[in-house]
C-alpha cells in the first residue's frame, strides 16, 4: 500500500526550531508546515484562538523540512515562542510519515 505525503495545500506556514548546544542555541529554519491554533476560553468564557496559547505542528517526511523535533525544545511561530510538550511520529510501511507536536506558548521574551 502506497502511502501519499500530507497534500502541499495543507502545508504553507515556517517555524523555526530553536536548540541548545554548547556555546548557545541553533536555530532551524522548518518550511513548510501546518500550523493550527488552540481554541482557548477569555474570561467571559468566550472562545478565541487570538492568545494562541498553544499550537499543533504537522510536519511531513516528504513535504517539509524534517527535523527531529524533541520534547522541551523550543519553536518560533509569528515571533512567538513556543516549548515542545508532546510529540508523536507517525509512520507508514515502516517508515515515519509525519511528525505532530504541541507546544505552549512561553512568550516572546527570549529564551
């Protein structure tokens, strides 16, 4: 069974995949992505994805710039920065297929 990539029309958005090393941090430039907001409540209890205080990434094996995307590593989506809380690889004939991560927002402050 043949597997297909997840389609270029559900991808478009770039993060940037921040890392520590030894004498600072790398950063990854990651295209081609998609990327959907948390819905979150305001306190009127009104729903809004405005705060974006969490994200969901979907990268593809095929179709974006792969990367091993560890928990507790941070990302820059929009200039907001995001740490990793979950990740999941999902794979097709043995093979990873796609990556789906959650990160929450941390701020904008620096790391």
């Amino acid at each position: 069974m043949k597997v297909k990539p997840i389609p270029n029309s559900l991808l478009g958005e770039n993060i940037t995949l921040v890392l520590p090393t030894a004498t600072g941090f790398s950063e990854t430039p990651i295209k081609n992505v998609r990327v959907e907001l948390s819905d979150s409540l305001d306190s009127y209890g009104k729903t809004t994805v405005s705060s974006a205080a969490e994200i969901t990434v979907w990268a593809d094996r095929r179709r974006s710039t792969w990367a091993d995307f560890p928990v507790g590593a941070r990302v820059d989506f929009r200039g907001v920065r995001y740490t990793i809380t979950q990740k999941k690889i999902c794979y097709a004939d043995g093979e990873p297929h796609h990556c789906k991560f959650t990160a929450k927002r941390i701020g904008d402050d620096g790391l």
